[in-house]
C-alpha cells in the first residue's frame, strides 16, 4: 500500500522480510479501510434492503436481506403517504430555483468581473457579508416578513430563499472561472455588433458552461435536501417537499416501518444518482463551500 | 445613445435582480430581527417596546443554557472524533488510487443524503424495542446495556452527535488530502535522508506541515455545529425535557410552537452574534497563521 508515511523502499539487508511485513500491515490497513467505508454505507444499504421487506420481516430479521422481496412499500408510500405530490413539489422548488441562481448568478457574476463601475466595490461586499449569515437566524424575521407580504405557503416562499442563499456560492464560483477566460473574445464578438445581451447569451453562458455545472449541481442538492425553510414556511398539505413530508410521515404510519423505509428511499434516490455522475464536482464544490460559507 | 450609458443600463438591469433578491431574503432579515428583539410580540396586534428585555429573558432562561452546551458538546465531538478520523483517513487515502478513490467517495457519501433521512434512520437504530444497536448489544451478550438511547438525558446528546459527526467527514478528508498532497515531494525525501519514517515522521514532519489545515478544520468544527438543526428536529424534536435541544433549536421552539415572534428575533440575534464572534477568531487565527 503506497502511503505517504511509508518510506521509499528500504532496499536494505533483510529487505525481504521487512517487505512481506510492510505487504500485511498494507493489507491490514486496507482492510481497515474498507470496513470503515462499509459501516459507513452500512445505514443506506439497511434502508434500501429494509424498504424491500414486509413488516413482519423487518421486527424479525432486521440484519438479513429481504426472505420476500416486496416492492409494494414503495408503490404504496407513493400514493398512500403523498410522496408522489411532494416529489413533484421538490422538483417544481428545486428547478426553479436552481435556474433563477443560475441566470442571476451568472449575470451578476458577469458584470462583476467585467466590469469596473461607482458601487463596485459595495455591491460584491454585500454579497461577501452576506456569506457570513447564518441561514437559522433568518428564519423567524423572513417568517415574519412574508407573512406580512402573504407569501407564506407559497412556492415562492422556498424559491427566493433558496435562491438568495446560493447566490453568493454561485456569483464567486462563476467569477473565478471568468477571470481564466481572456476579455478579447468577448470584445471581438462587441465589435461584430453584438449588444452586451447579445454577449451573454451567445457568448459568456455557453463558455460558462462547466462552471455552471457545478453551481447547479451544489445547488440541486442542498435545495432538494432542504428541510428547516420548508418546515417554517409552507404549512399546506399540497405544497409540503420531500423532506417535510418525510418528517411527519410518521406521525400518519409511524408503525409502518417498511412504508417509511420505502419513502426514504424515493427521497434519497435522486441525490444518490446525481453523486454517483458527479463524485468529483461534487466533492471539490461542497469541500469549498464548507470552507467558505 | 453612447456607449457608456448604454453599459450602464446593462450593468444596472443585469445587477439588480440578484442583488434585490439577495438583500430582500438574505440580508434585510438580519436587520428585522435585530428590529424585532426588542418588541414583545405574538405575531397579532401591537408590538409592545421593551427593550432588552427578551435578551434578559433569555440569559435567565436555564433552557437557553442548556442549549448552548449542547452546542459545546456537539464541538467537542467533532473535534475529537471527526478531526482524527478524517485526518488518519487522509493519510492512509493521499495517493490517488483507484482504491483509495472508491473509499474517499464512500466516506463522502452521506454529504448528499438528505438530513431528514439521515436523522430518521438513526433514529431506527437508537430505537429501544427494534433499533440495530439495542439488537447487536443483545447479540453479542450486552443486553443490559441496551436501553432508550434518545431519551436517556445523561446520553442522548452524544448520540445524536454521532450521525451529526459521522454523515459530515467527508469535507473534512478531502481538505486534509489537499494539504497532504501539497506537500512537496522534497520534504519527504529530506526526512527520508534523516531516518524519519512511520510515527516519527508524522509526529515531527507531517503533522507540523499540515497544523494551519488542522486550525482551520478545528473552526470549521465550531462554525458547523451553530448550523446543526436538522437531525435534532428529526430525531427528538429537542427533547425529551428539553434536553437536547440546541440553539438553533431553541430559537425555533421558542417561536414557533407558542408565537414568540420578538423572543424568537432575539434569539435569532443572538446566534448571528455569537457565528459572527466564532469568525472573528477564525479571521484573527488565520491571520496569525499567515503572518
């Protein structure tokens, strides 16, 4: 096993068998390794498995693969629980949201790196102070805010909350990529009688486009897995998302381990295929926001 | 029109939008709540002025105590069982190998898992009549051992640190394998001309090599557990007897479930005050580590 602590091969007397030695303690440690990585996947592989068994099955036998393999849990946490509502409801938030961040992002991310003018400077500190609230102390003033407005219970109630939150993330991740694409282009296309509009759109957004990618891809998974703006602000049934849904599905089949089980797995199978096309972006973009927000 | 006023515009209309949704949802709240602290309020009527009175209430108020030590305790946990996980999995997970690759995308898994669902599978397993853990300490012959582990006040809060910590490594190995890597390869051939192998040279080389990474992770342990909510929600709802409840959480009982509206806003305040002293530190600490 190559690890940075490990020397470079000793190539002493004796090196055969300090080798072997180094061969298991190699193997050892991978082995550790592997059985870490497996209890921590351990808790999915349980509800997916779980999702798959009858009740009975599931109290007696939680350790073992399905004795019946069932898939009625899920068909039935569709209709029963109203999962099939509230994923179409975490999909209608989630999309608009994750293209209104895009289009302002990119747009105020554009005229943030190219262009010098009198509030410049207050206009990007806004959006770096910004990044230092926390998301939970806004819950009770925009509470209050919007139930004046009477937005609460609305869609828009979580899109423009969303929205706000991810444009900092985005305008900086957007910023950073333009500043490694030369102005010429750009000035050319100008020339040739394109507007400033015209410039975006056929130029600045398709040259965006891995950037974008990854703004919209972190953007996904923290709107779809979003759960305290939905708590607070949507009450009604017909507009609960995923998670809230989720959350007090128990209070109707709290009993109905498998039924649950099968909703979780609906909830988590879209982020679970997105991970598994993205790892990488993934990776480096939550890491990053971590550091930064 | 000349062109100067014509990118005006541009800058203007292209701006706008962003920057009002930002400052109407993000911002303004931050001011209305500073507003609202003041006023006893229940959400219906008059506001009445009073003060700093909610701020005393809430200094008086054991239950906001309570909460603030959880949110220690929730620290504390992540830097002695997060850090060193994330570290030592770094070190064994530096070289890039397909391997390693497959175990890093592993531990980074629960990053995208919904916190609702991460909050009521663990919740399964601590359960008392059927949960996993109750069921493996009966198998291995600890059944007396096994009890209610989200009620019990003397240990909930630990057990709900645990899928807290365990679902939020992953960040924390990628940035430790960052620094890991950036270490030039000469460093590691001169303490290889020194004999510095295995503990040694993590003790004396590696790890002083990666201590501002290590500072900067310790601040991120202490930023992240202000932003802990979720899982408690999900699981205990902050309970039972309040005893795990969390600042965070607190705010939200404390608004929502009896229309406090101006003590909800003072507390909300006062979390803003206390992650906008946490990053004071963090910036006077990384100051210092650059200079």
């Amino acid at each position: 096993m190559k690890t940075t602590i490990a020397p470079p091969a000793a190539g002493s007397a004796g090196g055969e068998r300090s080798r072997l030695r180094r061969l298991i303690g190699g193997g050892a440690l991978k082995l550790v390794l592997l059985l870490y990585a497996a209890g921590t996947l351990y808790p999915l592989y349980w509800l997916f498995i779980s999702a798959m068994k009858t009740n009975e099955d599931f109290f007696a036998h939680p350790y073992s693969l399905p004795s019946e393999w069932v898939f009625t849990n899920i068909s039935r946490a569709w209709d029963l629980g109203n999962m099939g509502r509230a994923m179409l409801n975490s999909a209608i938030v989630t999309s608009v949201s994750v293209a209104l961040t895009l289009l302002l992002g990119t747009l105020a991310a554009y005229v943030l790196s190219r262009f010098q003018f009198r509030l410049h400077k207050l206009a990007l500190g806004i959006f770096v102070i910004g990044m230092l609230v926390p998301i939970h102390s806004t819950l009770v003033p925009l509470f209050i805010f919007m139930n004046k407005i009477g937005m609460l219970d609305t869609y828009g109630a979580l899109i423009l909350p969303y929205t706000a939150f991810e444009l900092p993330i985005a305008i900086f991740i957007v910023i950073a990529y333009l500043s490694s694409i030369p102005r010429e282009i750009e000035e050319a296309a100008l020339i040739d009688g394109n507007g400033w509009w015209g410039v975006f759109f056929r130029m600045i957004l398709p040259l965006c486009k891995p950037a974008l990618a990854t703004v919209a891809i972190l953007a996904f998974l923290r709107f779809w897995n979003d759960f305290a703006f939905a708590l607070v602000f949507i009450n009604s049934q017909a507009l609960k998302t995923l998670p809230l849904s989720l959350s007090l599905f128990s209070d109707g089949y709290g009993t109905d381990y498998s039924l649950t089980m099968g909703a979780m797995a609906i909830a988590v199978l879209p982020t679970i295929i997105a991970y598994l096309i993205f790892q990488e972006q993934i990776m480096k973009g939550m890491t990053a926001g971590a550091v930064k927000g | 029109m000349p062109a100067s006023l014509r990118s005006n515009r541009f800058i203007l209309i292209a701006l706008l939008p962003a920057l009002i949704v930002f400052v109407l949802f993000a911002v303004l709240p931050i001011l209305w709540s500073i507003y609202y602290g003041f006023f006893q309020w229940k959400g219906m009527g008059d506001a009445k002025f009073i003060g700093l009175g909610n701020y005393r209430d809430m200094l008086q108020d054991p239950v906001f105590w309570r909460a603030l030590r959880n949110n220690l305790i929730l620290v504390v946990s992540a830097i002695v069982g997060q850090i060193p996980i994330a570290l030592a999995g770094a070190l064994l997970l530096t070289a890039n190998t397909w391997f390693n690759r497959l175990i890093r995308s592993a531990l980074f898994m629960p990053m995208v898992l919904s916190t609702v669902v991460i909050g009521m599978i663990w919740g399964y397993i601590y359960n008392y009549q059927f949960g996993l853990l109750n069921q493996a300490l009966t198998l291995i012959g600890l059944e007396s051992w096994t009890q209610a582990w989200l009620s019990n006040p003397k240990l909930n809060m630990y057990a709900v640190s645990i899928p807290i910590n365990w679902s939020n490594i992953g960040p924390y190995l990628i940035i430790f394998i960052a620094a890991l890597q950036n270490i030039s390869s000469e460093i590691h051939d001169a303490a290889a001309i020194d004999g510095a192998t295995g503990w040694r040279k993590l003790v004396s080389v590696t790890l002083p090599m990666i201590w501002g990474t290590v500072v900067v992770t310790i601040v991120l342990c202490i930023a992240g557990s202000l932003k802990a909510f979720d899982h408690v929600i999900v699981m205990t709802g902050g309970g039972p007897a309040k005893s795990t409840e969390l600042l965070a959480t607190y705010m939200y009982n404390s608004t929502f479930a009896v229309y406090r509206y101006g003590y909800g806003s003072a507390v909300s305040t006062m979390i803003l005050l206390i992650s906008l002293l946490l990053i004071g530190i963090n910036m006077a600490v990384t100051r210092r580590k650059s200079s």
